[in-house]
C-alpha cells in the first residue's frame, strides 16, 4: 500500500467515537495482507506476523480498548500503559471521571478478536507465573526475526545439549530394601542381596523391572570446582587465610582448635589456602509433613568453611551430597548408604583434583578434608558407629561410664556421671546434697583416646556386608558398646569419622 493511501492511520477518532473511515482502511489493510503474503519488494511487508502486529498497534490505539475490557489488565500492565501514553493521559486521569451509564452490550464480531487477545495478556503462562500467554507467545515469535546467519541451534536436541553444560553430575545407585548394601561395582549386577537375599527390583503390571530403593548420589568434587571457575566466589576461597585474626575471639571456623590442629598435624595440606575444609551435617526430613504419608529420607549436606563467616552458611553453599531413601530411619545401615561420598572424599584427601582457579588463571590440585560433623545425638551414633543408647552411650565415657537404672522408671539416667571432668580442687566435687546424696567425687576422667585407638579397637570386628549371622555375633559381643560393624575410617588427628569403605 502506498504512503498516499494511509492518511485513514492518522484520523482514527472523530469526537468520542472511531472514525469509519479508519475502520474501512483496517479492512482494506488486512484484505491487502491476505492477497499479497509474501512480496519481494524489501519496501513492503513481509510476513503475516508483521502485518497483524502492525493492525494491533492500530486498533490499541485507536480508543477501542478504554472499555472495559482493558482496564481490567491492571495499573502495571504494559499494554494499558502504552495506550494512554498515545492518547496523552495519564494513569489517574484514565480512572477519574466516571464512566456514562449505557446499556452494556457484547463486542462485536470485529472486536471480538482483540478482545481475545486481552484475556491472554491476562492469562498467566502457569499458575504463579509472572509471564502471560500473549507476552511469551509474542517472545517466541520475535525469533523468527533472527538474521539467517545467527548461530542458534536447529533442533530442539541440539538446545539441550548446550544447556547439559550448566548441569553437575549425579548418580542413581540401587540399595537393597532393607539397607544391607549398595548394587555397586563388583555388586553392580546382583539382582537379590547378598546379605538378606532381598530382590533388587519388582516387577510392573506391563513387565517391567523397577528398583525397589534408589541413593541419589550428587559428587562434591564437580560442585567444589565449580566454586573456583566462577570469578568472585574463587577469590573468597582464601578468605581463611589472607584475612586478619583478632586474638581472642571466634569470629571464623578457621579460629577453632579442630582447624588449628588440622594446620599442624598436615603443614602441607595447610600449605595450600585454597585446600578446602568441610563440615558434614544429616537429619531426617520429613518430606511430606505432619499432614502426609510416614516417610522420612535422610539429606546428607556438606559446607565448605574456607569462605567468609557472610557466605559459608548459605543456602547455595550447602552441598546435597546424598539423598539416603525412606521410608524409614536408616539406623544402623546409614554408612552403607555412605560408602559413595566417603570414598570420593578419601580421593580428596589422599590425591586430590586437577582443578582451575579462575581468580588467578592457574590450575592447581584440589584437597579437601572433613573437620567435623553437625547433627543431634541420636545421627551421631549414626554417623560415628557408637550406641547412643544404654548404660554405655557416652561417646567419652565408653565402658567407664557411671550411668545407672532407674529402679522404677526403667531407664537409663546419666546424672552425676561428668563431676569426674570437674578440676580437681572444684566445690562441686565435695557437695553431697547438690548431686547425689552423701556422694563426692574424688574419680579421674577417663583417657580420650585418639583416631588411631579408636581403630584398634573397632577394625577386627565384623562387617555388616559379612551377613546376618556376623551381626548376632557381633550384638552378642558387644552388648551395650559399639553396636555397628564398622570397616572404614577417615580420621584427622584426634577426630575419627567411623564410615564404610
């Protein structure tokens, strides 16, 4: 259509109403467009998509849509926004004087259409979303005006490879229902358990296999790489080290005495501010809530401490390392399910990863050590292999502990068991009404063994993969003491995680 002929875009209103004039020449537009879809002349339009952009902008503007029906769209929304900014009004002023009473009818057949597309600028994409239908749908049509030689992928496969690279690794691992073991390397390819003779799998209504209790696995090596191939968080990695102290005071886990004895016992290990310190935490997670099924999973989530005291408690530094299944409690089983991540953390610690730092654009071998463990009393028998139940829970005490019955209760009570660790010369240890009666303390604490002790006396005994009978064993020799069979140890000085290797 030739510039003479548009005269009809520029007088679309006549008084309050539209002018017929612009409502004939929006006719002859859109019969024009239909008759010529595609022109090679580069001066005329070239797409369907253009033109019915084009006679949107024309009927938005034109007044049409101060009705009802787009008032309804919010004070917020662009597309009202745009109008009263071409009519010269402001937001205020669109909502000030109160409409004319008149019968209220339905739009038109020529209407209609415009309409619909105001019910999907309101429409969300998806409940909760901020994105409508019309505003995504315009999006995805906006890539049809890429040049042809843009280098965005042709397929949909070819998109989800690129985007695979944003992705970390993890690993689906086969247990048995009971928590005996893992159907992992030399077990990979057992279809019943070798410690109960338990199915690995049951079988679907259309004949299928399905595992009956999956680990999920998510390796920390890949995400503590991660931490340094991204600039800014690569350069707080060495925050422990190039920051000043204050004697005195614990502003920092590096200010502990576990981080200090670490630094003594392995000078080579500290030798490298970007080797990294982890602390390992688990509980029960009731996914469900008090108002769902009985199902309780155990996250497994470790933290590198080597960032500032504002950053290392952090949700996106709290790492999913394990994702142990429920039901129910793992209990005893919990280093089975443990075996993965203490495997790959022996890696780091004893060889380590061929890792790039950003920050100073070198690569460099990545270590990384466990310095504690976070979780209430009863995970940490868990965790540790110690019963932390009975006479002899005391992970200290051990079998020198003073715990006693009670005679009517039936349980087990710890009081007056730790004046023992009192100074000597401490009134407490003379009171005999302030603990038990007539009672005073002239005992000695007993020794807290090291790592190393604490694994002569634990690695002869029988493992849980060994099968039933090596656990009636194992509960009729070790009534009230170390109730687990532990075969692994990862221990750093006077620290010492029992786990499975």
């Amino acid at each position: 259509m030739k510039r003479k002929e548009r005269s009809w875009m520029y007088e679309r209103k006549v008084g309050n109403s539209i002018n017929p004039e612009f409502l004939k020449g929006v006719d002859e537009f859109l019969k024009y467009v239909e008759d010529h879809p595609e022109s090679s002349n580069p001066n005329e339009i070239r797409s369907n998509f253009i033109c019915i952009a084009a006679v949107f902008y024309l009927i938005t503007t034109s007044g049409c849509v101060m009705g009802k029906g787009f008032q309804e769209l919010g004070e917020s929304n662009e597309y009202r926004e745009m109008v009263l900014d071409a009519f010269g009004q402001s937001q205020d002023q669109g909502h000030s004087e109160e409409p004319p009473v008149s019968l209220e009818e339905e739009p038109n057949a020529q209407a209609k259409p415009f309409f619909d597309l105001l019910r999907a600028s309101e429409q969300p994409l998806y409940e909760g979303s901020s994105l409508y239908v019309l505003e995504m749908a315009s999006r995805i049509s906006s890539l049809k005006s890429i040049p042809n030689n843009n280098h965005m992928a042709e397929t949909f496969y070819e998109v989800k490879k690129i985007v695979k690279g944003l992705e970390l690794p993890h690993e689906k691992i086969h247990a048995c229902p009971k928590g005996c073991m893992l159907f992992l390397k030399d077990d990979a390819q057992l279809s019943t358990c070798r410690v109960c003779g338990s199915d690995r799998y049951k079988k679907t209504s259309k004949g299928s296999l399905v595992p009956l209790n999956v680990l999920f696995y998510f390796p920390i090596t890949p995400r503590l790489q991660r931490l340094f191939a991204t600039k800014n968080i690569s350069e707080e990695m060495t925050w422990h080290a190039k920051n000043p102290r204050v004697q005195g005071t614990m502003a920092h886990p590096s200010d502990s005495e576990a981080w200090k004895h670490l630094d003594s016992c392995f000078p080579e290990f500290a030798s490298e501010p970007r080797n990294v310190r982890l602390g390992l935490c688990t509980d029960g997670f009731a996914p469900h809530g008090q108002f769902g099924g009985q199902y309780s999973c155990w996250p497994v989530i470790l933290t590198p401490y080597n960032l500032p005291p504002s950053m290392c408690m952090k949700r996106q530094f709290m790492f999913l390392s394990l994702l142990v299944p429920g039901p129910k409690n793992p209990k005893g089983n919990l280093d089975v399910y443990m075996q993965p991540l203490i495997h790959e953390l022996k890696q780091l610690w004893e060889v380590g990863a061929n890792t790039y730092d950003i920050s100073r654009k070198q690569n460099f071998n990545l270590r990384a050590a466990i310095l504690w463990t976070v979780n209430d009393f009863p995970a940490y028998g868990m965790l540790s292999g110690w019963t932390t139940a009975g006479k002899k829970a005391c992970p200290y005490c051990m079998e020198k502990s003073k715990a006693f019955w009670l005679e009517n209760g039936g349980k087990v009570s710890w009081f007056d068991c730790h004046r023992q660790f009192l100074p000597t010369n401490h009134p407490f240890r003379n009171s005999k009404n302030a603990f038990c009666k007539n009672k005073v303390e002239k005992g000695s604490p007993p020794h807290i063994m090291s790592g190393e002790e604490l694994w002569e006396c634990v690695k002869n005994l029988p493992k849980a993969t060994d099968g039933p009978e090596a656990l009636k064993r194992l509960k009729n020799e070790k009534k009230g003491g170390s109730s687990k069979a532990l075969y692994g140890t990862f221990h750093i000085g006077n620290i010492c995680l029992f786990v499975t290797t």
